[in-house]
C-alpha cells in the first residue's frame, strides 16, 4: 500500500528503522506532532496494530514484572 501523507512516510519509516519488531509508544517518535498525525493512516490500513489497555477492578492489586528469557536449544532460561 502506498502512504498518502508525508506524515505517515515519516513514522513509517522511523518505526521500521528503530522499533522494527519491537512495541513503541509516539513519545518515542522525534516529532510527535507528525507521530500523531501519521499514526492514524497506518492503523486505519493495519500497517500497525495497537496493544490493548488493560483495565482491572477498583480496589485490585495489580503486580508487573519484568525479566528477560534466552530461548536455546537446550531449553529456556529465565535471566
């Protein structure tokens, strides 16, 4: 599919140089004025997929962890 906006070029472009398999967030993005404006085209021609918010109960404790795993040959280690 051929972009239209020179905004979408843009956040096209510096999402595959720097974010090419990885989630990112538009604050990332240099310019973020053309970020917002481009994101829009490529969302509507799923060129991009946005993640979810997730939302809990009121009054829920919520935990968040991080860590990263090595997938070896030999099995999975967590480090």
């Amino acid at each position: 599919y051929r972009l239209k906006m020179k905004a979408s070029r843009y956040v096209f472009n510096e999402i595959q140089k720097n974010f090419a398999t990885l989630p990112f967030t538009l604050r990332a993005i240099s310019d973020e004025k053309q970020a917002r404006m481009g994101i829009v085209e490529l969302a509507k021609h799923d060129m991009v997929t946005g993640y979810p918010v997730l939302y809990e109960k009121a009054g829920d404790l919520v935990a968040h962890f991080k860590y990263t795993v090595l997938l070896l040959p030999s099995g999975t280690v967590r480090i």
